[in-house]
C-alpha cells in the first residue's frame, strides 16, 4: 500500500479484544510493508557493520605498507557508504510509509464506527476521547507500527555483527557477544515503572483534552453566565496536572537513555583496555583491535532502536486500548441477517408499547427528555440499553424495533437508516452552502422549497439572500459557517428540519423539533409538518401544546411504557399525568386544578411563560 493509493477501499475487520491484539493485527495487515522496511533495515544496518571491517583492513594495510590492500579497503568503504546512504533514504521512505498508511488505516475505522454509531456515540464514549484517539493517539499507534520494522532490523544486524565478531576474533568477539544481551535488555526493569507514568499521563491528557472540547462547545452558555473564568481555572489545572505527569515521564525515559549510555560507555573502555593489553602482548594485530573497536562502536547506534521500540510500544499500548474501546462498540448486539428488503408499515416498539401507524402523524409526550432522547434512538434503530456504559448483553435482550414486520437491528445499518430518519434535539449543521446542507439522499418527492417552505425558513432565506455571492441574492449559495454559527438556533433548527423534510424517509422521527421557536412560527411549522408529511409515518417527540395539537395520534410514555394514548384533547381532558407534562403544572396546581373540557389550543399561549418564548427566540 502506497500513500497514493489511500484511502482505504475496505479498512477491514479489526481484531478490538485488547490493545495488543490491534496492534498485531495492524502489522499484519502491512506485511508487505513491514517486509520491505526489513529488507532496507538490513540493506543499511549490515552496511554500517562492513564498515569496522574495512577500516581495519587499511589500518592493517598502512602498518604493512600494502598499497593494494589500502586501494581496496578504499573501494571497499566506498561501496559501503553507498549502500548506506540507499538503505537509509528507502528504510526513511518505507517507513514513513508504513506510518501514515497505518495512521490512516485507524481513521478510517474511527471514521466508519462514528458513521455506523452517529449520536449514540457520544453517549457511550465521551467527545473528548473520541477527539484524543483520532488526533494524538492515531499517530503513536502509527509511530509503533512504523518502528517495528526497524527494530527488526535492528536487532537482526545485532546478531549478525556478534556473531561475526565471535568468528572473526573470538578473544574480543565473545566479550562483545556476551555484553551485547546485557545491553539491550537492562531497561527491562525500568520499562514497567516507565510505562506506568506513560499512561499516568496520556490519562490526564485525555481528560484535559475532554475539558477543553466541552469548554468550547459550551462557550455561548458560558459567555452568558459569566463562567468563563470558572472552566477557565479548571482547565488551567489540568493542564498542570498534565505537565507534571509528562515530567514524571521524562524523568523515566531520562534515566532509561542514561542506562543506555552508561553500560555501552562502561562495554567500550573495558573492550579498549583488554584488546590494547592483547595487542601489547602481540596475541592480536592493530588491525584486528580497530575492528573490533569500531564494530562495538557502531553497534550503539542499532541498541537505540531497542529503546525506541520499548518506548513506541509503552506509549501506543494506552493509545491502541482507548481506539479499541471506540471500535469495539456496536450499533447493537444482533448481526445484520436480512437482506435485500425495504421495510414498510407500521413502527413498532416492543420494549415500551409505542405504536406508530403507518401513513400516521403520532406525537410521543415523555416527562424525562432523556428518556425521550433514549427512545427516539431506539427507533432508529440503536439500541439503548439505559443510562450509562453500554451493555451488549443486556442489549441482547432488549427487542428490536419493527418496522413492519422487520426488526430494524436484522437489516443493514444504510437501509435501516433510508427506512427511519432520526433527527435529534440538536442537530448539527455542517459548513457550506444552504445547496450542499439540502443535497441528502432522498425519494425526490419533496423539493427543497416545499422542504423549506413547511419548516417556515422564510427570514433565514432573506438574511441568507442579503449575504449571497451572487448579484441575483441567491439564498441557495449563500456559505453556512460551522454548526451554523452564523445563525440563531431557531434558524439552526428549521433548515436542519427542513433537511430531514427534503429525505422524505419511510419514517421520520423528530426529537423536539420546534423548542427553540417562538409560539407563532412553531404553529406554523407543526402545521407544515403535519401537511407535508401527509401520508407518510411521522413520529415526534414533543410537550408543546401546539405541535401536538395537530397530530393524529398523541401517545403518553411515562416510566418507559405507554401509558395512554389519544387525542391531544382527550388526554388533556382525562389523563393528570399527561396535563402535568403538557401543562408545567405543579402538585399543588395539579390537585386544586379541574380540568376544563373546553380547555384546547385556545388556552396554549398561557401556558407559556415570556421568559420561556424569549429562550426559544
């Protein structure tokens, strides 16, 4: 794999039962890769060993006098110096290589986990974490699959020179050979106690980063309560507990480069001493002592991969596990096991009773917006378990949602996704024009301004027409800025409305898709809605008045069950529970009120605070 050729067509199948269980599995799948990093390691290591060799061979030759000798010890370290120089350049190329191909390999899954899990994601894995292991993590885990290759070479040049070394000159060779294990393996102690601070402080990063993501996406909220200072400090101190973390680390990874100087430094002065007391003796030639020499000198330089694969691997281990946590999520516990179908009818929840006729508008009136929230993302087809970590066995026994007679959790994600559109309480906007935001996959029975029409974006297409490129003030290519920002969140809110109306899905679930209009425009959208959806399965979540109003069916969900189910009157008139959520009563009003059975739509705007319509504004 070149990186030309990414992405990717098919990232594959991870192996996510443990971190180190990815990696390997991220290596094998760059074999081909990792093979030619080897080949180029070789190529340059073995060519770095030539070299004692030949320098020996003209020292020899100088004592000697011998001009030929010296002309070909020349030639010799000539050719060498130009296999090095080729094995280094391909061995760099190879392995950046194999380091990006490897980063984007990880991204991919990311990408294509967060595509299949959408909303549901960050309600099992926070955002911030998310973040970390696609930015900083994806690079370590790249950074250890890269330097595999070159450890492998490393260490198969370390073997070869020790051995060479032991045939050539076994009075010094051995001595090398001995030491040389001794060297690369005395970090090991240090390793654990090192890898320990590693994790110390990719923890605190991650939470720092998690601090800073939800910082800055509250930073309107902030800015109006005057809190900024507040997160400010906390972030403030979690970024010196961070600092103190790394210098921790440091001072490890410090002490385990001091080691790896100390005992090579420790190995040269002996290995000079003993062969000068040889060559002295005449037991050995010059010659033969600057070979050795030379050849434990060099043999430093291959010892440093062995700290670096330790350190690589020390760090991409926490990095590998958090990545592993996110793939290893899934839409739900069941496999995909129908095919080719397209589901219709009537939506169905077997776990709380919710029934969604076909062809229907159905409003669903739930005291606790989470729990709202939690069923809108079952009827698209995620299964939720309840609050907290997700729970694949009990995900297991949780039925699936039908549609029709097809569970939604048995048919693949993309046509369980063409089937029920779910539009959460807060969409999000990408940036671009109001063209590319309304360019979805749909049936194109619904046009763009019959979508826009029904979701009463009117002043959003004149503000967006006063800032158009063009002379003609075409709203439709007017640029839309990240999350809409340009826009107030009712206007947020309506063109992300108007986006899911142009889908024309099968089903189409709203969660609270008017809270934050004022009275007037959301009775006018919920009776767009309800016209433009004319025939087709609708089902939104909602406790205002209006909305529900002008629905066919509302249905009451209290403690995870329906507990009723009518007309938005009727259970006005006759079900307390429902009037409590719809009404904002409290006990005390709950108690000394009576129902009023002429009380309807007539009564909603008073039940509206001012402070309520200015929030929604």
């Amino acid at each position: 794999m070149q990186i030309r050729d990414l992405p990717y067509s098919d990232p594959g199948d991870p192996d996510v039962r443990s971190g180190p269980r990815f990696l390997y599995w991220l290596g094998r799948n760059q074999l081909a890769g990792q093979l030619k990093a080897l080949s180029w390691g070789l190529l340059h290591q073995l060519g770095i060993a030539g070299l004692p060799v030949t320098v020996g061979l003209a020292v020899q030759a100088v004592i000697d006098r011998s001009g030929g000798r010296l002309a070909l010890a020349g030639g010799l370290i000539v050719a060498l110096g130009i296999l090095i120089a080729v094995g280094d350049t391909m061995l760099h190329r190879t392995a950046v290589t194999n380091w990006i191909t490897a980063a984007a390999r990880v991204q991919q899954l990311l990408a294509r986990k967060t595509a299949e899990l959408g909303s549901a994601l960050t309600r099992r894995v926070a955002a911030g974490e998310v973040v970390a292991v696609s930015t900083g993590d994806v690079e370590k885990i790249g950074w250890f699959v890269e330097a595999l290759s070159r450890f492998a070479a490393a260490a198969t040049a370390l073997v070869v020179i020790c051995v060479g070394l032991a045939f050539y000159l076994p009075s010094l060779g051995v001595m090398v050979a001995l030491a040389m294990p001794v060297l690369a393996l005395a970090v090991l102690p240090l390793l654990p106690r090192a890898t320990r601070r590693a994790d110390e402080q990719r923890e605190k990063a991650g939470k720092a980063t998690e601090l800073a993501s939800d910082t800055v996406a509250g930073l309107r909220v902030l800015r109006g309560i005057g809190g900024e200072e507040l997160f400010l400090g906390r972030y403030r101190r979690a970024s010196q507990e961070v600092r103190r973390a790394a210098v921790r680390s440091a001072r490890m990874w410090a002490l385990i480069s001091a080691v790896q100087v100390l005992l090579p430094g420790i190995l040269l002065i002996s290995l000079v001493w003993y062969g000068a007391t040889l060559a002295r003796d005449g037991r050995i030639d010059v010659g033969q002592l600057v070979t050795v020499y030379s050849a434990a000198t060099l043999m430093l330089f291959p010892l440093r991969h062995f700290e670096e694969i330790a350190m690589a691997y020390s760090f991409s281990r926490p990095s590998a596990q958090r990545a592993v946590r996110v793939l290893s999520l899934r839409r739900s516990a069941r496999e995909a096991t129908v095919e080719g179908v397209t589901p219709s009818g009537d939506l169905y929840d077997p776990a709380t009773g919710l029934m969604a006729p076909q062809g229907q508008f159905t409003a669903v009136v739930c005291g606790d917006p989470d729990e709202a929230g939690r069923l809108a993302e079952r009827l698209g087809g995620h299964a939720e378990t309840g609050e907290g970590d997700w729970d694949e066995e009990a995900s297991a026994r949780v039925p699936s949602v039908l549609l029709g007679a097809v569970a939604l959790d048995e048919i693949p994600l993309d046509a369980a996704r063409a089937a029920v559109l779910v539009q959460d309480k807060d969409p999000v906007l990408l940036s671009g024009t109001l063209q590319e935001l309304l360019d979805v996959p749909s049936s194109g029975l619904v046009t763009a301004e019959a979508a826009l029409e029904a979701a009463q974006c009117g002043d959003v297409l004149s503000a967006l027409a006063q800032a158009s490129p063009d002379d003609d003030g075409d709203p439709m290519r007017t640029r839309i800025t990240e999350r809409g920002r340009s826009l107030s969140g009712g206007q947020r809110q309506r063109l992300a409305l108007a986006r899911s109306l142009v889908t024309d899905p099968e089903a189409l679930v709203l969660d609270e898709p008017t809270s934050a209009v004022d009275s007037h425009t959301e009775a006018r959208v919920a009776a767009g809605i309800a016209k433009l959806r004319r025939g087709r399965t609708t089902v939104a979540f909602a406790s205002s008045p209006l909305l529900l109003d002008v629905a066919d069916r509302v249905v009451l969900v209290h403690e995870g069950t329906v507990v009723a189910v009518g007309s938005h009157r009727d259970l006005l008139r006759t079900e307390p529970r429902y009037r409590a959520v719809v009404t904002r009563e409290t006990d005390d009003e709950a108690a000394a009120s009576v129902p009023d059975a002429t009380a309807g739509i007539e009564a909603v705007p008073a039940m509206k605070s001012i402070q309520e319509i200015e929030e929604r504004a």
